[in-house]
C-alpha cells in the first residue's frame, strides 16, 4: 500500500501498461521531457525512452490522427490532448474519423486506443480551459468514455481502457490531480461500463461522475446528519453505461439525483433521467433532479467559478428542499 | 536534405502494358458507375476520377502489397488500382451486402484492410495525420511498409495539411504524400483561393522537403517519382510530397455538370487524356494496336460481369445495422 497523488495514478496506470505490452506507446505535448503540464506523467520518458514516450508539436489533429493511423496499424497508442477544451480543434479526428471509420468499413478495422485529456473545472482557469466535455464524447456512437473520481480507479480504468480494442476518451478531472488515496501495490485493473455503490442509504440516490464524487460523498454526510439517508453512485464509465446498477439502487430508494459539472443542456443526466423516467417510472416516488453547472461559460474569478460548479452546500440544500417538498 | 538518386527500376513492355489495363479499368469501371447513377442503381453522391487515372495507376504499380493508400472521397480510382476487384466495389455503391463495406461506408469511403486501401476519407485533409499514423507505426514495429497518401488541390489550404506535413517531417516519417491537382476545388478555381502558385509543391519547403511536380497525365512519369519517393520513404529517409498535375473531364459530384470550367479548357485537357496518350506510346513502342484493342474489350466485359454480379446483391437488412460499430461486432452502449 502507498499513498497515491490521482496524478501520480496516471502515469502509475500508463506505466503498468506499457511494461506489459510493448504496443503501448505514448504522444503528446509536453508529456515526456516536461512529464505533462499536470505532472502526471513524469518518469514515463526516463522509463520506456523517447521511441515510446514522445514529445509533439501543438497539432492536435496530427496527435489523434497519428494515433489513429498506429491504432489501425497494430500499435495500442494513448494520446494526450492536454486541456479537453482542445478537442475542439480536433474533434473531426475523433468524431468523423476515428468513431465512425469501424462501422463505416464494415468491421475492417479496430481502434485501441486512449485519449486522455484534463477535464473540468475548479482551477480559475477561464472558459477556455475549465469546461466538462464528458457530454461531448457520450453523444458520439462509436467512443468509450470513462471518468474516474480517484487515484485506484485511474490506475484500475486505465489498464482497461489501454487493453479495450475500442477507442477510449479518459477525462482525468483536473480538480482532482491532487487527491490522495491508498492503493495497493502490484497489478490493478478494473472493467469499464461498471458503476460503483460507495454509499448505500434508504432513502435517495445521488448519482455522480468524477469530480462531483467526492463532493456528493460529502454532502451525503450532511445529509445524514439532517436525517436524509442518500445512496451515493459514481458512474465511472458513461460509455459503456452501468443502467443495471443505477436502475437499481435508484428503485431501492425511489429518488434520482444527478450530480453533474457538464452545463445544463444534454448533460449526462439528462440521458440517464431519461431511461429513469422509462424503465423505473412506477419506482419513483418523486422527481428526478439535476444538479449541475449552469447553461454558461465557466468564469474565471474564484468566486465565480464556486457559484457555477455544483457545491456541497448546493447539493445538500437541492436534496433536502425536494426530498422535503 | 539529402534525397535518393537511384533510378527507379525500369519497367518492361509487360508492366506497361499493365499499366494499360489499369488505367483503362479504373476508365471504364468509372464510366458504368456513371450509367448506373442514371439508372438509379446508385444512389447519393460520387466523385469520379475520370482523367485522374494515370495517378492510381503509376503510384499502385510502385507500391508493394504491405503499403498503404489513404484515399479521399474520389477513391474509387484508388481503390481498384490496388487490386481491389471491381464487383464489391460496385456493389458498395449499389449499397449491396456483397459491397466492399457491405453499403455501409459508400463510394466515399472505399476500404479493403486486405488490400492496403486504409479507407477513403470525406472530410478535406483528415487522413494527411491519419497516414503518418500509419507510417509511424511501420516505423516503430521495424517493418518496411510505406504509407502513401492521396488528396486533392484543395486539401493545401486546410489545417491538418500542414500538421500533418510538420508532424512527418519532424518524424521523419515513411509516407508520400501526393496532391492530385486538378485545379479546381470543388466549384473554385484553387489558384484565386491558394496563396502560391503550386499548391503542394510549393508549400514542401517550408516543412524542409523538396518540391516535387509531376505531370499526372503520364504514367510513366508518375510512376517514376512514385519509385523514388517511396524507396525513399522505405530507406528511411523521410517523407516526399509530390504534386501531380492532372484535370477531371467531369464535374466535382453526381450533382455538378462542371459548368464553369471554360470549354477550351475542358478541350486542353481531354487533348491530354492520360489513356490515349499511353496508348500512342505503346504503339510506338511497338506494341500491336489489336494488342491493346484485346485489353480493351477484356476489361469491358469483366465490367459487365461485375455490374451482373453487384446487381445481383442482397439488400442489406437490419442485422448489419447495428453491427460493428464496437470491436466486439456489437453496438451495445449499456447494460
């Protein structure tokens, strides 16, 4: 057991990797010499040297085309778009090429790769390197998209994305790089497309995705202590989608709350209200709510940003006026 | 920069005579998906490459089985070349399970992995990265294949171009890439929207590589640049953008009559044609016309059974609807 920074689990996760299976290579800007702008991949350079582990340019389309082009080539590559803001720069990459090209070429094709990119808000970084593109990538058919809330799932989620054949978009939720947590030694790997219970309570079910995790768990203690018993669900995976577990617990307590950074409109919560409201209806007992940023940029200033992203407190005093309406 | 001078290997009577039949099979093959969209055979859109085929031919004829073609929407040309043969290809238009895709991909997006064809791509400039992919990984896993990336003049002017030809570059890439310039991009002249005169070729400097044009009509001569580019490409020596010059006799798409094209521009370039220009080569060659009448009348009879057998194609149903779209064969999203 050792104490893990969620920063150091990334590069802990791409390292188990690549020491396995010698197809596992590695590009990105910033990721080798500089160990990621994030730090998240430090060491990785001096371990598997410049051949595996290479440096790019600022060319987003040449990084994922690049990967692309080695995934459909026998290579499993993990790129890395630094900011998911820049995936706007890319996103033909992804969305045209390398999530339609298995389907359009009639199974001809395989993409095993990972792309990994900081996600999210909380650092006052602006609109422009803050936003939660989680949705983005779930509405796209033909991507996998996984979301871990803590340093034993990075690890864990990794090796499943790097061993998946299919192409993998890995939000690493930049207000989390500096979390801790134990986690054993030796190999860890996880499955995608398998939500986690980390509470169980009897009376809602608050089901929330990476960064909104630790806060959700937080606020169900206040609850707790309001007499408001919740269930806490981390979805971990959006595709794909653990309907069976959310289902569940969701019938086991008749609430749904979404806990999502995303802003407003298509949020992942809005899909999962959705098949909720179809397959569970009659188990309901009440409204489903979505907590999430407003339909708005994120802003910049601390203060700001505080009132966009779901809180604690926001989460505690929207559970406790429905759950008491 | 040091460039390889070794001549490419000269090609006897019989792969000219290849390079005959190929270019006269990509013609032909052209001119029946053209009739068959008349006929409603084929359905949505098409970019021909009629007049572009001496390009597909000389470069395939250079290309070893383990290379690669990345091709654009007008790929058919590209295709074939490959080996491709002519019927799933057809039927891929025709939107039959006997397609190349099985009518899921469409003439826009022609692949055969078994061929080296490694898709066709419909969005301007997106595979110029996708190749170095590619070639990066041939370059990684020790191997020696090449990857060899077609598009047309108005590819220069989008942003993955020059990512793609910077990131090669600094890698040292093994892919060709190879700009058919037809001179019109879309319904624009490309020269009153390009900034230089040589769209591709002129743009290689500045990414550190020579410049390279090529008359696209010819195919002996393309063939000759495709040779030295791709041993160069082989030997380790990094990548080659070449620019062939050529035309479509066509409009850009099944909707497009190519209007605004002058007439006596339109007239220069047939004049040009590149398949009766190599037919007069061979004669003086001294090949027997009745010889290349032969190769003629062959392909235009395996076009005709092509067309029976595309025809005869079964519609495809819902069970390959949602196949494939996951590596496992499904297309399953939740449980």
């Amino acid at each position: 057991m050792a104490q893990l920074t969620f920063r150091e689990a990334i590069a802990r996760g791409i390292a188990q990797e690549m020491r396995r299976d010698e197809s596992v290579v590695f590009l990105g800007e910033d990721v080798g010499a500089a160990g990621g702008v994030f730090k998240g991949t430090v060491g990785l350079l001096e371990e598997f040297g410049g051949v595996r582990v290479r440096d790019t340019p600022i060319s987003e389309q040449a990084i994922l085309g690049a990967a692309m082009g080695a995934s459909m080539t026998g290579l499993r590559p993990i790129a890395e778009i630094m900011f998911a803001d820049f995936f706007a720069v890319c996103w033909d990459i992804v969305v045209n090429e390398i999530a339609k090209s298995r389907y359009m070429t009639n199974g001809q094709m395989t993409f095993p790769l990972v792309i990994r990119s900081g996600n999210g808000g909380g650092l006052r970084f602006g609109a422009q390197h803050s936003q939660s593109v989680e949705n983005w990538a779930m509405m796209i058919p033909g991507l996998k998209v996984v979301v871990p809330s803590n340093a034993l799932d990075v690890i864990g989620l990794m090796a499943a994305s790097i061993r998946d054949d299919d192409p993998v978009i890995f939000l690493e939720e930049k207000a989390l790089y500096s979390s801790k947590m134990e986690v054993p030694d030796g190999e860890i790997l996880d499955q995608l497309g398998l939500a986690k219970v980390l509470r169980q309570g009897g009376d809602a079910t608050v089901v929330a995705l990476g960064n909104m995790v630790p806060k959700a768990l937080l606020a169900a203690e206040e609850l707790a202590l309001a007499g408001i018993d919740c269930t806490v669900v981390d979805v971990r995976s959006l595709v794909p989608l653990d309907t069976a577990t959310i289902l569940r617990e969701v019938s086991a307590t008749g609430r749904l709350f979404t806990i999502e950074e995303n802003p407003r409109l298509c949020g992942w919560g809005a899909e999962l209200s959705s098949i909720v409201s179809e397959e569970a209806f009659y188990d309901l007992d009440g409204p489903i709510v979505r907590i999430t940023t407003p339909h708005i940029p994120l802003p910049a200033a601390d203060a700001l940003e505080d009132l966009a992203i779901p809180s604690v407190e926001r989460i505690v005093t929207t559970v406790t006026k429905s759950m008491n309406a | 920069m040091t460039t390889t001078k070794t001549a490419p290997p000269a090609m006897d009577l019989e792969a000219k005579l290849d390079l005959y039949r190929c270019q006269v099979e990509l013609r032909q093959f052209e001119e029946r998906a053209y009739d068959l969209f008349l006929e409603n055979y084929v359905k949505g859109t098409s970019h021909l490459g009629i007049g572009q085929e001496a390009i597909a031919a000389g470069f395939a004829a250079a290309m070893k089985p383990t290379d690669w073609t990345f091709a654009t929407y007008r790929g058919h040309n590209h295709t074939l070349a490959r080996g491709v043969p002519m019927t799933p290809v057809l039927a891929e238009l025709m939107g039959r399970t006997n397609g190349l895709m099985a009518g899921k991909g469409g003439s826009m997006h022609l692949t055969s992995v078994e061929h080296g064809v490694m898709g066709s791509y419909a969005i301007i400039g997106a595979h110029l990265p996708i190749a170095c992919g590619a070639a990066w990984s041939a370059q990684y896993r020790g191997t020696d294949q090449v990857a060899v990336c077609f598009f047309g003049d108005g590819s220069v002017n989008i942003g993955a171009f020059h990512e793609a030809l910077n990131f090669a570059a600094i890698w040292k890439l093994p892919v060709v890439f190879v700009c058919e310039n037809n001179l019109w991009m879309e319904y624009t002249r490309t020269s009153e929207v390009t900034a230089v005169e040589n769209p591709a070729a002129d743009r290689a400097a500045a990414y550190g590589l020579e410049s390279i044009i090529v008359d696209g009509n010819d195919v002996d001569a393309v063939f000759e640049v495709a040779a030295t580019a791709i041993a160069r490409a082989r030997a380790g020596e990094g990548p080659s953008m070449i620019e062939a010059k050529t035309y479509r006799h066509g409009g850009h798409s099944r909707a497009d009559p190519g209007k605004y094209r002058p007439d006596e521009e339109v007239a220069e370039w047939k004049a040009k044609d590149p398949i009766p220009r190599y037919h007069a080569r061979l004669l003086d060659l001294g090949v027997a016309e009745e010889v290349l009448v032969k190769i003629v009348t062959e392909v235009a009879a395996a076009v005709d059974v092509a067309t029976d057998e595309a025809k005869a194609g079964a519609i495809p149903g819902e069970d390959l609807l949602m196949k494939d779209v996951w590596a496992d064969g499904g297309s399953s999203w939740r449980n």
